[in-house]
C-alpha cells in the first residue's frame, strides 16, 4: 500500500521520470486493511484495488508485478530480480511491507498442513475462503486486531469460530482490561468464542504428504479444539531481508532519517512498515501514506522541504457489528497522579468509553460499541489541543456544547480522513469546487479511501453543505 501511494503521488507531481516497479504479487495493489471485508462477504476482491488494471500503462511506469527483487547490489546501483533481470537506479525505494509471523508449532516443522494458513495477503482470503466453505468449525490463533477481523469475517458467514489468545484480554496493545472484556462479551453475541490465556503447541493433523491436513489444535493446557480451518494471526514482522543481505542498517526496521533515507546509503528511501524512524516502525496505513507523500514530494522537488517527523497511531477496528477506536495510552490508569481518567462501562450494550487526560490534554482513548466523538477526539489527540471543561462531551455526542454531535460542525483544521490527512476544511474546499457527494469528494481527495471508518463523516459534512446551500434564497 506504501509503495502504491508513493508511484501516483510521484506521478501526479512528475509524469516523466522513469519509474520501475516490483511487487512479488501478481495482483494490482489493493488496500490490503479491507481484506476483513472481502472475508466478510461485503466486499470483492477487485473492489478493494488501488489502482486501475490500466493505470500503469496510462501513466508510463514499469510494472512487473509478481516479480520478486531477489538482491540488491548498492555498489553498481542495480537490482536482480526473480526473472533474471538486472535493473538500475538511481533512487532505489523499498516499501516492502511485512510478513505474517508463523509460530513454531508441533505438526508444522515441515511447513503449514492444508487448512492452516496466515491471514495477511489477498492470496491467503481467497484460501480461506475456499477452505471456510467447507470447514465446520474454525480457530484464529491470536485476539489482536487482525484475528478478531478474520474471525468476525468467518462468522458472519455462519462459521463457528474460536479466538485463542495467550493475554489476559484482547488487544492488550491498544486496550485495557475492561475494554477487552467488554470487546469479548460483543464478540461471544456475534457468534466467536475467545480463550483467554491460552497458547496453542501443536496442530494436529491427519494424512500424509500433500494430502495432510489440520484437525484442530492442542492447548498448552492439554485441551483439544478440532477445526478444519486454522487461522494464524500472531502478528507481523517488518520484511527487511533484501534490506539486510545489502548491508544496510536495520533494527526492527530499515533505519531511515527525516527525508526517508536510509542511514546507510542515501540513495536507498524506506517507507511503509519495513522502515523505521527513531525507535518506531509503524504499522497503520495513515503514517504509511503519510511517508509516501513526504518521499514523493522531495523527490519530485515538489517541496524539497518535506519531512517525516513521526505521527501518531489511531487504532480502528474494522469487523462487522463492532465499533471501535483506540488512540494514544488508553492502557493508563487514574493510579498515576498526573492522570485523569473518565471512562463509561455498559457490558450489557458493548460499550466502553475512556479518555486519558493529561495536563489538560488528550493522551489516550478507547471508544467501544459507540464512536459518534471518534472525529472529535482525534482532532484534539492530534492537535494536542486544550480540552472542554465538560470530560462527558468527549464521551458522548451533544453533551459538549456542539463540539462533536456532528462532524459538519468540527473546525475547519480538524482532520476528517486520518488514512489520508484529509481535513474538513479541505474537504469544503472540494465542495466549492463542486464535488456534490461523499464519492465524488473521494476521487479529488481520497477521504474515505483508507480504512473506510470516515466515510458517515464525510457523507455528514457534505450533506450539510448541501441543506446550507439548498436553504439560501435565490437571488
């Protein structure tokens, strides 16, 4: 998705200098956050692409899609690729994203029996939902965010699912306790099971050769859970392999400054979740784009004074019947005497609101089961501006004096579209230039193009311009 950004970015800023592509894929780009809704049934795979099957050739870039880089040479300035290829540049970009991590398990040593497989690819929905058709139960080992999207997507089909995590309560990374209790509790109503504090050791398989295949899993507790169908979603890591092999610096990540250079070699960028900046690799698509655009505008000259300087991560959940968001240190407690929490439990409705004050700024938030002030709260988390006197209007919509019941009636400056650092201001912008509909403000600006969750945002705030419009008299 990285590397997709950064060639239309270019192009639109450059339509002449030579651009060559290589994706190990074979498909176009796609917006791979969406794959839970391909699972889902509410989307198809070519309608989750980024680009056009023609846009390549429309817009002169060498694609070579899937066609693996298999070595970097730094010192003749050349790429080799899987199809014996030699390729030079000038600018070599890496925008390698990562790879789903495979645990270690019993019954997998010699690679992954049929019926188990990651869930990080296009390739690997379309398995899964391949084998879910004819699987009668299934197990996603992992309760972080990519598990519990695949699950809710099986289930939604009428499969039953079991969620086996090794934490104490689900995404622990971005929630608290009481938020993953009530996130397990609206799960169990949509048809998943989850098994907390519990680690799977071995999958058990029958058969032989290529015809073995998975059965279930064993708990470290001894316990069987049979399924035909086993997820594994235990997270990802950065794909840093060619960057490594070449020499250049790497941590967790492919170590780069504020103009996206590796460390090692100027001529070499990183983006996306294979690179890392200070002590961070990020791995949401909004800081991802966010670096495309910085690399594409310096290295069109479009503004030579672009930097990267860091961005903060917000968390949204994209599972059918599930609303979540996640900003910032939700996981803090009033324990710490610097901190003022104000928080909101109604298990019995799945819904959990929490925000963490400090010094008078938003430092953290959870909203569960209810996000009507998402926008709002992510405005001042961005911002780092002062907040209301009333804390309840951080939580519930109407309550802060109109701050954030509607997003028609956010700031200007507010950011609408996070994925893509779209703002409201832009998006009136777009409006006066006569962009009528969500949809045709999406193709001018890209809101609603990400992640999906701002698109009632920006449906909102164009449908108010239009009543604003409709109820000027004539004349």
């Amino acid at each position: 998705m990285a590397g997709s950004r950064f060639v239309t970015d270019l192009r639109r800023r450059d339509p002449h200098v030579p651009v060559t592509v290589f994706g190990a894929e074979p498909q176009q780009p796609y917006n791979r956050i969406l794959l839970s809704n391909v699972l889902a049934g509410v989307a198809r795979p070519e309608q989750i692409g980024l680009v056009e099957a023609s846009w390549y050739a429309e817009h002169r870039v060498d694609a070579r899609l899937g066609v693996a880089v298999t070595r970097i040479d730094r010192k003749a300035r050349v790429v080799h690729a899987a199809d014996g290829s030699v390729t030079p540049y000038g600018t070599l970009v890496l925008a390698t994203g990562s790879t789903a991590v495979v645990p270690p398990l019993k019954g997998a040593e010699d690679g992954l029996p049929a019926g188990a497989l990651p869930f990080r690819t296009l390739e690997d929905c379309r398995k899964i939902l391949e084998l879910a058709g004819a699987a009668d139960r299934a197990v996603v080992v992992g309760g972080g965010l990519l598990g519990i999207e695949a699950a809710r997507g099986l289930a939604g089909r009428g499969l039953p699912v079991t969620v086996v995590h090794q934490a104490g309560h689900l995404m622990e990374r971005q929630l608290d306790p009481g938020a993953g209790k009530v996130l397990a509790r609206t799960l169990d109503r949509l048809g998943v099971r989850v098994r907390l504090q519990a680690a799977v050791r071995a999958l058990r398989t029958e058969g032989e050769g290529e015809e073995r295949r998975v059965v279930g899993v064993e708990l470290d507790t001894g316990e069987f859970l049979p399924a035909e169908l086993v997820i594994l979603a235990c997270g990802v890591r950065p794909q840093v392999r060619l960057a490594r092999a070449a020499g250049l610096a790497v941590e967790r990540g492919i170590v780069v400054d504020e103009m996206l250079r590796s460390v090692t070699d100027p001529a070499v960028r990183a983006i996306g979740e294979c690179s890392q900046y200070g002590r961070t690799v990020y791995g949401l698509v909004a800081p991802a784009w966010q670096q495309a655009t910085v690399l594409a505008d310096l290295l069109s000259g479009a503004d030579r004074g672009a930097r990267f300087t860091g961005a903060r991560q917000i968390t949204r959940l994209k599972a059918a019947g599930v609303e979540l968001a996640a900003m910032g240190d939700s996981r803090l407690g009033d324990e710490d005497p610097q901190v003022e929490v104000v928080q909101f439990s109604d298990p019995a409705r799945g819904t959990y609101k929490k925000v963490v004050v400090r010094e008078d700024r938003l430092v953290g938030a959870i909203l569960l089961g209810e996000t009507g002030t998402a926008g709002t709260l992510a405005q001042l988390y961005d911002r780092a501006a002062p907040l209301p006197s009333n804390r309840l209007g951080l939580l519930f919509p109407g309550l802060d004096g109109g701050m954030g019941d509607s997003p028609a009636r956010l700031p200007d400056a507010a950011t609408v579209c996070h994925c893509n650092n779209v703002s409201k201001g832009q998006i009136r912008a777009c409006w006066r230039q006569g962009a009528r509909s969500a949809g045709e403000v999406a193709e001018r600006t890209r809101a609603g193009t990400g992640c999906g969750t701002c698109r009632d945002a920006v449906e909102d705030i164009v449908r108010r311009l239009n009543e604003q419009q409709e109820a000027v008299p004539a004349g």
